[in-house]
C-alpha cells in the first residue's frame, strides 16, 4: 500500500455537527465576548488577545495581571457572570475606527495595538464591537443581541497554556475552552459523548487491558506491542490472509532499510524527503528506513522477466514502514512513527483491473462483516478522484486516468454501500477507493483503501510480454484492508470499548479454579484449549471465585470456564460468557467445537 494518503488521514474522526454552523458560529463568537466582559469584570487588568470560533465552542486567550492563576472556581464564576450577561438585552453594536481611534481605544491593550497595526499596514478596514461596556477589536458574525444566548447550552470548561501567536519565543497566555450549543440538550449530548469518548480512549484502555505501551528508552511514536496486543495483530493478519487466499495471494519479505535510491526513482524522497529517516552505516551509500513498501515490491516483479500468463501477480506484507512524525503530532497509536500496514499490491493488465478490485472489496467486505462494521447506514466508499482544476498535481496520461476513475465508478456502482464521488482526493498517481466507517460513537473513519496506479509501473520500467510478444508496462494496484494495524488497532479499541469479538479477543477464554482440589483439573482443561490454539488462561490463585469472575469482567474476556467438585466427577467444564450468561456444562471437546464455530464466523450448538 502506498501511503501518500496515510501520511495525512492517520488521524480521522469527529462528531458530525448537523446544526445551523453560521448561527452556531455567531452564538459561540458571542460567547466568546461575553467570556472577556466577564474576565475584565472580575480582573480589570487582564490583557486580551483573541478569542476564535472552534469546533464546538469557542476559546479566549488572556495574559492575567501578575500572581493570578485561574483556577476551577474562577471558570465557575466567569460562568455565572456570563449567565447574567445574556439575561440583559444588550445589542452587539459594531463601528468602522480610523488608526488613530482604534489606538486610543486600545491603549491599555498591547496585544490588540499588535494587531491593530498588523492589520492596518495590510490595509484592512478597522472594526470595534461594544455589548454593554466591553469593547472588542472585531470583524463581526454575532448574534443581535446577547438576549439571544441560550445561559444553559453553554460551559467553560478548562484553561490551556497557549503562546502568543502560537510562537514559543512569545509570553505564555491563558487559554479559556468554552462549549457552546443552541440548545442545552445539544450541550449536554456532547458532553454525554466526550465523557463516553474519554472511557473508550484506547491509550487507557490499552494500558487498562495490557495491549501495548511506550518507553522513553525506545521513543515517542515507536510502541512496543505486549503478548496480548500482539495476539490481535497476529490475528488480524491472519484473518486477512484466510480471507484473501483464494485471490492467489503470496506473501513476499523486504529489508526495512533501503537505499535512498529507491525513493529517488519512486518519486517519493522529493515529496516526502523531510519525514524520511536517514540510516548512515559505515559507507558512504545513503540508507533510509523504508517509509513505504510499493517500490521493493517493484523490485520483487522485476526480477524476472514477466508474460501476461503470468499476471495477474498479487504480493502481499505486513510490514512496518517509518514516518518521522512530529513529536507534538504523535498520539497513543492514532498517530506513531512505526507504522505497519497490513500492504499489498496486484501487477496486473489493464483488462484485469475491474475482477482484481472486486476481489479485493469481497475481502474488505468480509472482513469489516467479521467486526460487524460494514453496514448500509455507516459506512461509505469515497471514489477519490483528481480535481481537473489543478491537473498539476497528478501525474501520469489523462486516457490512463479517465479509463481508471471509470472502471473504479463501475465497481463502486456494484457495491451494496452507497458511494460518493469525491474530487481532489485521489493520490498523485492515481484514483482510489477509500471505505469509511462509523464507529460506536458516530466517527466518521477511513480504514481500508484500494489504489490504482499508472505512474510507478512505468518509473520503474515494469514489463510484461503480451500475446503478440511485445512489452507492455502492467498497472498496479495497492490495497490495505485494515490499513495501519496501529490505527486500525486505535480505531476498534475504542469502537469495541476492548469487549472485541471472539476470533480478536487477545484472550479468548480464562479457567478458574474453585478451589486447591481443582487446581490439576483446570490446568488440564487450559492445555487442551490451548493446543486446539485457543487463547487460554488459568486462573488458579487462592482468590475467591467471585473476585475471579470480577478480574475476568474487568479483562472483557469473552467466555470463562469454572472448575469444581461437580465439573471434576463429570469430567465436565462449566462455561459462561462475558455478558453474564451462564450457557451451562458441557465437555471440553464440544466447548472447542463451538468455540471453532464462532472463531469462523459460523452459529454455535448452544
Ligand atoms: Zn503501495
Ligand atoms: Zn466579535
């Protein structure tokens, strides 16, 4: 998979607003003032910068006279202040001011003289806005009157350090977060999702579930996978691998440093130079650490002579490729600097491009079925197309491309989820399929990608003989079902809130012994699971069985077997599952049995 579109769609989500966005801008924008007549009412002295419209609400920043701090109660108290403000009826009022006035009217006000020469040297008409006695240097977009706020579809919500400008060589400023909503059940569903959005986050559950962690030792962005995390990449890759075997796949293998070369002639070490990481060894040859995998595969075609019987070739990896991230940028494994993909890329004839997409949206299908993710409600394909206004963006021949978005519509016309023709998305070398998904909250994600590509055959002077004995260049396709495993990873931690399906279930099922008697019986039943390559646990401790189960819930594994007096004289194991049903005795072959079934995705015996 080539990742120029991954380079910048790691991170993906948000809550789609469905409100009136101009209405709502000029209430947060509004609110915003009021949060600075409510400072100034309280500490006169507070110099003021800016106060923007975010997603969602809107923020302030403030450099507070010398010795404040503000603290939770002041937010309460700014709150409350803003409440009684928006009882008034007091109309935002705005003014063109010449330079002279506008510095008068700011004198007090270093931040704002900045801006008011900045934006008079760019020549750009002053503006001041009064509600009540507070003044603003402001372009304008309220409300009329600040009668019109909702008091209870407001909060202010935390402070932040925020530096001037955004520039660390300027004064640290207070940043003061508000939400801001028409209505207070707008308000209060946000908050609703944020606080559940929080529970799911899956750098706590991560931690909380054992799945993964970071080391100073090792590096920001680089994470280090424990016995458990791993057990859901193995499968992960596994199950894509059972589900794209028929497709004639073959797993290849490729070094993780590579001369610069390489991506001189792939084209991406002039796009992508400065996110590369440079490997110096005791030569003179440059390396780097492979950002990507498409051009070795490249060099896997080439290295024999090739005949359209051959084609179409299908090669495919899970691999880690490495980004120099930006430190500021990295989060949890949303955003990491060793990221493998779940790769894979088809060589194959003009004529072969329409069955090898199908094939591939058949796996794509089948796999987000498996989670439970493909739905007709949530998810969507994006037909990423070039934007035809800016043709230098793209490269390679016009026909190819025609020819390629064509095909790529025809087989998205095909599919059960509906999609959209989306301009200026496709790669540079391009057009693509990209899947969105929503997940458990309503974010919006993009997982899986099919890529077609026209323009790294040919700089790399890929061949294939054709029937008439002449050589043709072969188009490639790059395609990632989950796309990273460490987004993706990312994604369903916290879509699943770690309850994951059974075949994911880093831990599939716990045995727990009643007590000291039982302890032999149990371990026999977890080595029989195991060897059938269940993930098993014993759990053979001195606890009670009632904080047993407890740890069992805390872990979300999926089922838990219980051994006493009764299952040992039946040679019988007791099973119940994680949503608290006891399913009741059975032996341990027909507890694998149905296990396996689930694991399949077929229906059980019980
Ligand atoms: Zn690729
Ligand atoms: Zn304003």
């Amino acid at each position: 998979m080539d990742s120029v579109t991954i380079f910048y769609s790691q991170e993906n989500g948000g809550i789609i607003a469905n409100m009136n966005e101009e209405k709502l801008s000029a209430i947060r924008h509004s609110l915003a003032h009021l949060l600075a007549t409510a400072v100034l009412e309280k500490y006169p002295d507070t110099k003021l910068a800016i106060g923007p419209v975010i997603e969602n609400g809107f923020y302030y920043d403030f450099e507070f006279p010398a010795g404040v701090s503000i603290t939770p109660e002041d937010l309460k108290e700014f709150q409350k202040r803003m409440k009684k403000l928006t009882n008034k009826e007091e109309p935002f009022v705005g003014r063109e001011i010449s330079l002279k006035e506008a510095r008068e009217m700011f004198a007090g006000q270093p931040y704002k003289l900045e801006l008011i020469d900045e934006f008079s040297k760019e020549g750009q008409t002053l503006t001041a806005y009064t509600n009540g006695n507070f003044v603003d240097l402001c372009r304008g977009g309220h409300v009329n009157s600040t009668k019109e706020l909702n008091p209870d579809a407001f909060a202010l919500t935390h402070t932040a350090g925020a530096y001037w400008r955004g520039n660390e060589k300027n004064k640290m400023l207070t940043r003061i977060y508000g939400l801001a909503f028409e209505t207070r059940e707008e308000l209060d569903a946000y908050i609703a999702h944020q606080e559940e959005a929080k529970k799911r986050d899956h750098r706590k559950l991560g931690r909380e579930l054992d799945l993964f962690t970071f080391s100073d030792l090792v590096g920001p962005g680089l994470p280090l996978f424990t016995p458990k995390g791993t057990a859901m990449r193995d499968a992960i890759i596994e199950k894509i691998h059972g589900m794209q075997k028929k497709f004639g796949y073959h797993n290849v293998s490729i070094p993780h440093i590579t001369k610069k070369e390489l991506y001189e002639t792939s084209g991406h070490w002039e796009k992508f130079g400065d996110e590369l990481f440079k490997v110096k060894g005791a030569s003179d040859t440059e390396f780097v650490m492979k950002p990507m995998n498409c051009p070795h595969h490249t060099q896997i075609y080439a290295s024999r002579p090739r005949s359209y019987r051959d084609l179409p070739i299908r090669y495919t990896e899970a691999t880690a490729v490495y980004r120099d991230e930006q430190a500021g940028e990295l989060l949890g494994l949303s955003r990491v600097r060793s990221i493998t993909q779940d790769d894979g890329h088809i060589f194959c004839t003009i004529d072969q491009i329409e069955q090898e997409t199908e094939n591939i949206i058949s796996v794509i299908r089948e796999f987000y079925e498996s989670l439970g993710m493909w739905s007709t409600e949530g998810s969507w394909v994006s037909l990423s197309v070039r934007d035809l206004e800016t043709p230098e963006k793209y490269l390679g021949d016009s026909t190819h491309w025609d020819m390629a978005e064509e095909i790529l519509e025809k087989v998205a016309q095909n599919e059960s989820v509906p999609y959209k023709r989306v301009s200026g998305e496709a790669a540079f070398y391009g057009p693509k399929l990209d899947f969105m998904f929503k997940d458990a909250l309503g974010r919006e994600r993009q997982l899986a990608t099919i890529q077609l590509d026209f323009v790294m055959p040919t700089r790399f002077s890929l061949e294939y003989t054709d029937e008439q004995g002449k050589r043709q260049t072969p188009v490639m396709i790059h395609r990632a079902i989950a796309g990273s495993l460490e987004r993706f990873l990312a994604v369903i931690i916290e879509h699943f809130a770690g309850a994951f399906p059974l075949w994911l279930s880093p831990l599939q099922v716990k045995v727990l012994s009643i007590g000291a008697a039982h302890k032999e019986y149990a371990a026999k039943v977890c080595a029989a699971l195991r060897e059938t390559d269940i993930r098993a646990e014993l759990d053979d401790s001195d606890e009670t069985l009632g904080k047993k189960i407890r740890n069992v819930k805390l872990e979300k594994v999926p089922y838990f077997i219980v051994i006493g007096d009764q299952e040992m004289a039946d040679e019988q194991i007791t099973v119940e599952s994680r949503d608290q049903r006891k399913i009741g005795m059975m032996t341990v072959d027909e507890f694998i049995r149905n296990m396996k079934a689930e694991i399949a995705g077929k229906s059980k015996q019980w």
